[in-house]
C-alpha cells in the first residue's frame, strides 16, 4: 500500500499556516477546528510543521503564554516528508524512529497532503482485516477432499 491509496481516501482538505502568523492565532484555528497539526508555508513552499508538541514546547518557553512569538519561533523547520508513492511499512517505519506524528506528502515542491500516525495505523489495520476475510472466503470454499482436510495435514 501506498501513501497515495491514503490521501485518495482521506481526502484533500488542507490546513496551513503562514510562518509569520502569531502563534496564538493559529492556535485558534487548531482549538476550532481540533486539528493536531498544521503545514507552515513561506512563499508559497513548505517551510515546516507545526503540531501541538511544537506549541507546547514554546509556550513553556515563553514562561506559560504564547505572547508575541511567530509561528516560525515554534514549528519544526526539518519535518519529515515523503511521496505519494512511499510504501506505508516505510512510512510507518520513519515516522517511530522520529516520533513524528503527522508528515508532509510532497511530489517535488508541490504539497499533495499530511498524513498522521492515525491514518497510517487506520490503513493498515483496514489492510489486514480486508485480508483477512479474503482467506476466510478462500478457505471457506476449498474443495471437499483436498490436502485441507484435517487428517491430510502434516505439520
């Protein structure tokens, strides 16, 4: 499965956030529209992500406000990212080893999506119960009299 097999089902809606907006309102739009992360843009391009780690991190900094900083002062400048068309187990595989929730889909400069930790999860339990069923259709309507019969099977 690919990264692009996500996005087709989640949809394309994007949340971003200019890199010098005040912090405090794109904290407003994460509160109202319960979002955990949102894709920082600088002309045009990816500049970085901004998750409510990153939030937090500046606001325990700035002694338990968010005051006047920007939202360049708190988001993660070097977020990972990857291609609609990395397989999931890579994905799954980076985003543990970085503890990162939440990557940015590029195809060269073009920001296609963010998938989360969720949707990553959510696809592969999707995955694994799809295949699932398809065996226990298969074995359902194995023949009579073939090798899956119990006294035929050798272990």
């Amino acid at each position: 499965m690919k990264v692009s097999d996500i996005l087709r089902v989640k949809g394309g809606t994007l949340f971003t956030v200019q890199s010098d907006e005040p912090l405090s309102l794109a904290m407003n739009d994460m509160a109202e529209k319960d979002l955990g992360s949102l894709v920082v843009m600088a002309r045009g391009a990816l500049a970085g992500m901004l998750t409510f780690r990153e939030v937090i991190r500046q606001i325990v900094k700035n002694g338990g406000q968010a005051g006047s900083s920007l939202v360049s002062d708190a988001m993660d400048s070097q977020p990972l990212t990857c291609t609609g068309e990395t397989d999931i187990d890579e994905v799954r595989r980076m985003m543990l080893e970085h503890h990162a929730r939440y990557m940015p889909v590029m195809e060269g400069t073009m920001l296609m999506g963010v998938i989360s930790f969720y949707d990553v999860a959510k696809a592969v339990v999707d995955g694994q119960n799809f295949e699932n069923k398809m065996l226990k259709a298969y074995i359902r309507d194995w023949p009579e009299g073939s090798a899956s019969d119990a006294e035929d099977v050798k272990l």
